[in-house]
C-alpha cells in the first residue's frame, strides 16, 4: 500500500468524521446533552487531526487543534454549548470540511473566514474559564537543558535525553521553565491488538521532552493465570515539555481510545501523590558507561549473579539444555498456534458484534455488477435457446434453469445491494448549505430531514448533490419570506425546510417542502411572457405555471442575487434529475409553501423497460416514462397542419409522435392503427403518444453505456443486450419528444446557452 | 552455579513481537519448577506484551522459590527495558521484600 493509498483512505475517513461530527453538532443544537454526544463530536475532531497531523497538513491540524480545543471545554463542561456557541462550532465544521477538501484536492480557502472562526474558538475556549487551564502552550524561554534531537538509531529506538542535573539543585529552576505533566497510561488489549505497541508510544513520549519513567507490574499476574494476549502493565510517566498537554496527548493520538490516559501538570499530581514513584531515568549514552550510574544496578540481574557469570551460566546451560529447549519448543509449537488462532478468532468475533465493514475500491464493485449484468443476459439466452429447442415443453431443464433465473436475480439483487448506500451524507451536505444561505439572506431556517437511512444506488447519490443544493437555495431564497413578512402572515418567524427520502414502488422519492409563500403564479406568468416563453394570452392551467419554472433562464428573484437567479436554476436541475431517469414535479399552494417532489430509480444499472418493435428494430422504452398504453382507432386520429398529427384520448387531444419517423428508421410516417399508442409524460408536464408497430412485453435489461462503447446517438439513451443476444437500444423518451417539437427544441436550447 | 542439574536456559527469539508473545508464555510455562536464565543477547525487536510475560514469569519463579535470571542482553533488549522503564532487578526484589 502506497502513500497516496493511505491518504486517500485518511481523506475517505475524514468524510466520515466530518459527517458524524454534524450529526454531533445537530444533536447537541436539538438540546441533546449526552456526554457521548459530545465525545463522539470530540473524537471526530481529534481523529482529523491526528491524520492530518500524519501527513502533515498543517493548516487543518491548527485549525482542528482550536477547534479540539474550544470542544474540550464543552467537553469539560467548561463551556455551555448555546445556540450561539454551536453556530460557531457549526460554521467550524464547514470550515473543516473546507480545508479536507482543500488538502485533499489542492484549492484554498477563505482564509479571512477561518481566521476569524480561530478568533472566535478561541475567544469561547478562553472566555469563560480561567488561564490555569488555557496555559498549554508557555511562551517561556528555552529550557537550561535543551532537549536533543537525538537521531534514530539502527534499531529505530530513540535516546531519551535526561539529566541527571534535574535530580539535582538545578530542578526547581528548570521546572519553572517547561512544566512537567504526570502521566498515567494504562493501555487496554485493544491496543496491542490493533497493532499499537505501547513502547513505540512512549519512544515517541520521549521524543517531546525529557522523561522519567515507572512502569507498575502489580498488576502482572503468576505465568499460569495471565493471557499472553491481555493487558496488565501501566505506567506514571513524568515528562517535562514545552509542548503541553497537547503535545503529550498527540503522542496517543490513535491509541487514546483503547487506554486509560491521564495527564495532569506536576504540581497538580503531586497533591494527590500516593503512589511510590520510581522513575528509572536513562539515557542511552549511560548503556556503555555504567560506572556513571552508580547505584543504578544493571537491569535485570538476579539478587548476586554479575552479568559475566549470567553469560557462562547460558552459555553452559544452553548446551545442555538446548535439546531439551527444542524439543519442548516443539511441543509447544502446536499448542501455541493453535492458542493464537483462538484468540484471533475471539478478537474477529467481538469485532463481528460490532457491525463490521470493509472498504472496497468502487471499480471492483462496477466489475462484480458488470459481470453480473453479463451473467443474467447470459442465462436469459441460455433459457431462450433451450426453449427454442425443447420440444416437449416440460423438460426438466426448464425446471433448473427456472432456478438458474431466480438465482441469478438474488445475485443481482445482492450486488447492486452493496452499491446502495443511505442518502445521508448528501442530506447532511444540504443542512450546511441552508445554514449559509441563511446566513447570507438573513433568514431564518430549521432544515428538518426524514428518511436519511434510505438506500440509493451510489451513483445516484453522487449526482443527486447538485441538483438538490440548488433546490434547496431556490426555497430558502425564493421561497422563504423574511422574518418580519413571516411573523405579518401569522407564521413562525422561523421557516422551515423539509427534506425526506423514501422508498416507493421500486423508486426513491426525495421531497423538499417548504412552509414559505409558494409560488406566485402572476409574476411566473409575467416573466415568462416577458422571456417569450408564452405567449400574453396563453391559458395556462396553475399546474403548467407552476412547470415554467423548469424552463431555461427562469428566474423570478426581483434582482440577480449571490445564490441564485444567475441563470441556471430549475432547468438545470429538471435536466439533472432526469439524466438520472428520474422525474420532478412541484406541487404549490399559495401562502402555504411548495413541494418538489424527485422520483428516482434505484439503481443506473438495471432498468424495467418495455420492449416494443420499430421498424423491424427491438427498442426498449424505459417503463417509468410510461402511463399507459393504448391502440388507437382510426376515428381517434386527427390531422393537424402538414405533418403533425393528434390522438384525441378521452376527450383530450394529445400529439402523436412516430418514433420509427424520429429516429429515421423508416421514411414514411407509418399508419397509427397498424401500431400501438404508449402515453408518456414528457418534460413540461404535457403527454406525448409515441407510436411503436408492437410491445413485445416487459423486461428488466441490464443498461450497457452507448457512449462508453460507442458514441452518443441522439434519441437514444443507453443499450442493453437482450435474451436472444441481440442488442437492443433503449429509447431518451425525452429527447424523441423533444425531436418531434423540431424547431421549439433548438430554440430552447440556444437560450439556455 | 554453572553446570547445576535444575538449571535451565530460554533463549529469547530475534523478534518479540505480539504473536510472539503466547509462544513465550508456552514456553515460559512449560520451564517451571528449575532455576533459569533467560538469554535476551539475540532480541531485535521487544514488544510490551512479551516483556509482560517475562514479568510474570519473574514473579511466577519468585513464587517457586526459584531464580529467575535474565542474561546477556542485547542492546535493543535492554533499551526496550529502559525505555517503557521496567526493571527486572526491582520487580524480583520487591517480590523478596513481600
């Protein structure tokens, strides 16, 4: 694993933490005061900046150390977490987010605006406690005894500096100087498990200042009674640095969690001192001057025996005892392993109780799906051709390969399961940008989301941030009134946007409802006869008004605002949501608010479609569009001007678009009756009828790309391979609708250019 | 003292990592009831947990009323024992002391 691996898989967590520090935030703005809530929050913090701290981003690790800070406080119970304090913390996190993202991706931040949050953090962290425990970081002079930078050696242990002048008449004054923290630190088996070693933590103690150290072995039980996996030795460490207790718990970063840590100042610990502290100082350069420590006795002789005595001893026993050392090591060797693997498989089970995940690199998943998709076209031939050649219809054959099909469908069903993930994370990203734009505008807004666990296919999550944050503008800033005009209308002063996601009949249905002024209707109208997008005396129903918002370079704000009306709006959205296969509509009512209302497919890679026959040509036409379907009579078949035709359908006329025409699969216009009739809802809100010769049934096809395999064909959407192994494309009914209104179509598509 | 018939010898293996740790518990156990040296000249790399079973092991002996001694030392092993600050010298002293 490379570093870029590793960065990534940091920057991957960091979303992670990012998010679950919003729920953190929320929670505790909603009045939640549980101390895990603001743990989690805490850690979540702590945890960005122990990574960025690994791969030294230094302006993240400032940042999240105030902001650690200023949570710390909270934590501590130092601080009250207000609504006035957690607006900070919630603008904290955007900006943390923000600078994820700018490490991550290059880019810069507002660098004023995190200024003046680090102010302000600071400001709270500072404002209401006394300097006692602010003081972290003293701006006093350099220790008398400077600490060394003492190189690595070979063996990747470091020196740990120590004086023995500090023993000495010279500590008092040194004291003053840098403070020196006791610390406790008691690790769990955790930590070894997970791979931590708590003598590479305290190397790494070492590193910041000059400790002395004493490591408690009470609590080591007799050899018979301990697990060689467990955890019994802690340590009183006294450490004198200058980089606090800050620097001392960076140090634990990524153990804190699985040890019990306490660090408290010298001063502090030695009121309450009872234990026997024995610090066994040393430095390296003591090993080949022993003389020099006197009293220190060389570590680990028994009671008598001199070390020269130890080695002939071993070197004798090990002669005679080595035969007999291998063969109980033999012995040993199996129970060993076998002891290991148990333990292993405790660990893996307690893990498994935890709700396990793994991290999967996303094109592994596309390739599972793909395979899949090739699996189950695969089986289709396989049972088309069986039947083909089954004469007597009853076959076992058709029994198993019956079988073959559901199973097929199970694996697929599983596989595009691990691609759906819950739409939180974008739900998540929305909250933020209602805060900002409230901010902007001045309003005042409680985003109230319902739904969040609702699973979405992936891709569909990535595309579907755009078009929701521009929604979510559109209804905080046109459609929420300001405050005053709320309070006149007799409505909470507060507005509220509502964003929900639930499952309905196969498909995602995500909503965004706000309790603002609704649309008004006579300025749409207005502006869209102002745009020549209708005509003055068009008689539009409420419903079409209200569709006209979808229209390119549709804004109805007085004056082009920062956040929206800057030509790309409701279009762009419309146009996204049904790139996805999705639909939009919009339900409004005035004084009461507007919904819009998305409905998506699940998933981009499985599509129940409609197969028809055009021309001698198979189509599939995504079911979704569909309303109904219906063989017109001749009677119902109206000519209008020189080409176009109607089909009046109970008692409303509805346009007839030919689609063997359209895609210039044949010449002429072919006969209607001859055909069938498939009523689709097209952009707009209006109907279109789109003529096929036949519909030859329903299908779930695997979608395979045009444009990655071949080229974008107009009219067309994607293709799919069918049972027969014949490819089969499938039909943009909305591009096939917009090609029969020809010149309107280019139209539109110069103005929203 | 050399040459004694209870007298046993456990050389240390090269690395004393977390796996390494139950297979000198094992052995460990599998030596008790003689005296017996500890040979640490061969030791690389010392994790805590194998030096928390040698601890237990020093006390396991006291308790037997045998000697637990840790020979040659190499110096990765002895600045492993400096550094999470664990003195074998005090832990089997404090034991007779009890």
């Amino acid at each position: 694993m490379d570093m870029n691996e590793i960065r990534e898989i940091f920057f991957q967590e960091c979303e992670e933490q990012l998010a679950e520090l919003e729920t953190g935030l929320l929670k505790l703005n909603d009045g939640d005061r549980d101390p895990e809530t603001v743990n989690a929050v805490f850690r979540a913090v702590h945890s960005i900046k122990g990574g960025a701290g690994a791969f030294a981003l230094d302006d993240l690790v400032a940042f999240a150390h105030v902001f650690e800070t200023t949570l710390d406080c909270v934590r501590s119970g130092k601080l009250e977490p207000s609504q006035d304090v957690l607006k900070v913390m919630l603008k904290s996190a955007d900006v943390l987010a923000d600078l994820t993202n700018a490490a991550r991706d290059g880019g810069t931040v507002d660098e004023s605006r995190s200024r003046a949050l680090v102010k302000e953090l600071e400001a709270l962290a500072n404002g209401e406690q006394p300097a006692a425990h602010a003081a972290p970081e003293p701006v006093a002079a350099k220790p008398a005894v400077a600490a060394a930078p003492a190189p690595t050696d070979s063996s990747g242990f470091q020196p740990i500096p120590f004086s023995f002048d500090d023993f000495g008449g010279e500590e008092e004054e040194v004291l003053m100087v840098a403070p020196t923290y006791t610390v406790t630190f008691k690790p769990r088996a955790e930590l070894f498990s997970k791979g931590n070693e708590a003598a590479l933590l305290l190397r790494d103690l070492s590193r910041i200042g000059e400790m002395s150290i004493h490591c408690h072995t009470g609590d080591v039980p007799t050899l018979d009674r301990m697990d060689p996996e467990g955890s019994y030795l802690s340590w009183t460490i006294s450490i004198k640095t200058e980089k606090g207790e800050e620097g001392i718990r960076s140090v634990f970063e990524f153990a804190e969690w699985d040890c019990e840590l306490d660090i408290k100042l010298a001063e502090e610990a030695e009121a309450d001192d009872e234990r026997p502290m024995i610090p066994v100082p040393f430095d390296l350069s003591l090993l080949e001057d022993e003389p020099a420590i006197g009293d220190e006795p060389h570590v680990g002789m028994h009671v008598e025996p001199v070390v020269a005595a130890a080695v002939a001893a071993a070197e004798t026993a090990t002669g005679v005892m080595q035969a007999a050392a291998a063969a109980s090591a033999r012995a040993e060797k199996k129970e060993a392993p076998a002891a290991s693997a148990a333990a292993q498989a405790n660990a893996a089970n307690a893990a498994n109780a935890a709700g396990q995940t793994i991290r999967v690199d996303l094109d592994r998943v596309d390739r599972l799906i793909n395979l899949v998709g090739e699996l189950v076209i695969n089986q289709a031939m396989l049972s088309q051709s069986v039947i083909e050649n089954d004469n007597n219809g009853t076959s076992s054959i058709n029994m198993g390969l019956e079988e073959l099909q559901q199973l097929t469908r199970e694996i697929q069903d599983s596989v595009m399961a691990i691609r759906a993930q819950p739409v939180k994370p974008v739900f998540q990203r929305m909250a933020r940008t209602v805060r900002e734009i409230a901010d902007i505008t001045g309003k005042s807004v409680r985003l109230i989301t319902e739904g969040e666990n609702t699973e979405v296919d992936k891709t569909v999550i990535d595309k579907l941030a755009e078009p929701l944050t521009h929604m979510i503008r559109n209804a905080v800033d046109h459609g929420l009134e300001m405050p005053e005009k709320r309070i006149a209308a007799g409505k909470n002063p507060e507005g509220t946007v509502r964003l929900t996601a639930k499952h309905r009949s196969g498909r995602i249905v995500i909503e965004l409802t706000d309790d603002g002024a609704g649309i008004n209707r006579e300025k749409v109208r207005q502006k869209a006869i102002d745009n020549d997008l209708i005509t003055a005396d068009a008689n539009l129903s409420d419903e079409e008004i209200d569709n006209l918002i979808f229209h390119a370079g549709f804004s109805t704000a007085d004056k082009v605002s920062d956040l929206s009306g800057r030509g790309v709006g409701m279009d762009v959205v419309k146009r996204s949501i049904q790139a996805l296969g999705g639909r939009i509509s919009i339900q409004s009512k005035p004084g009461q608010g507007s919904t819009f209302s998305m409905s998506l497919p699940l998933t981009l890679a499985v599509l129940d479609g409609m197969v028809v026959t055009v021309a001698g040509q198979t189509l599939v036409v995504p079911l979704t569009a569909i309303v109904e379907t219906l063989q017109p009579e001749a009677a119902a078949i109206h000519s209008f001007g020189a080409t176009q035709r109607l089909i009046s359908i109970r008692n409303s006329f509805c346009p007839l678009v030919d689609v063997g025409r359209i895609l210039n699969f044949r010449a002429q216009q072919a006969n209607p009756v001859e055909g069938v009739a498939l009523l689709v809802e097209s952009e707009g809100g209006g109907q279109r009828a789109l003529m096929v010769d036949a519909i030859q049934g329903q299908r779930q096809v695997v979608i395979k790309s045009l444009e990655a395999n071949y080229m974008h064909v107009p009219g067309i959407a994607a293709a799919t391979i069918l049972g027969d192994g014949r490819v089969a494309l499938i039909l943009d009914v909305d591009a096939v609708v917009g090609a029969s209104r020809g010149q309107s179509l280019r139209q539109e598509m110069s103005l929203a250019s | 003292m050399a040459g004694k018939k209870s007298e046993q010898s456990l050389k240390l293996a090269a690395v004393l990592d977390l796996n390494a740790a139950s297979v000198l518990h094992g052995k460990l156990q599998s030596l008790r009831g003689s005296d017996i040296t500890v040979d640490a000249s061969a030791v690389e790399r010392c994790g805590t947990q194998c030096v928390q079973v040698l601890v237990a092991g020093a006390k396991a002996w006291e308790a037997d009323k045998k000697t637990f001694t840790i020979g040659p030392m190499s110096g990765a092993f002895e600045q492993t024992m400096q550094l999470i600050g664990v003195n074998f010298e005090q832990i089997l002293s404090k034991e007779i002391a009890q």
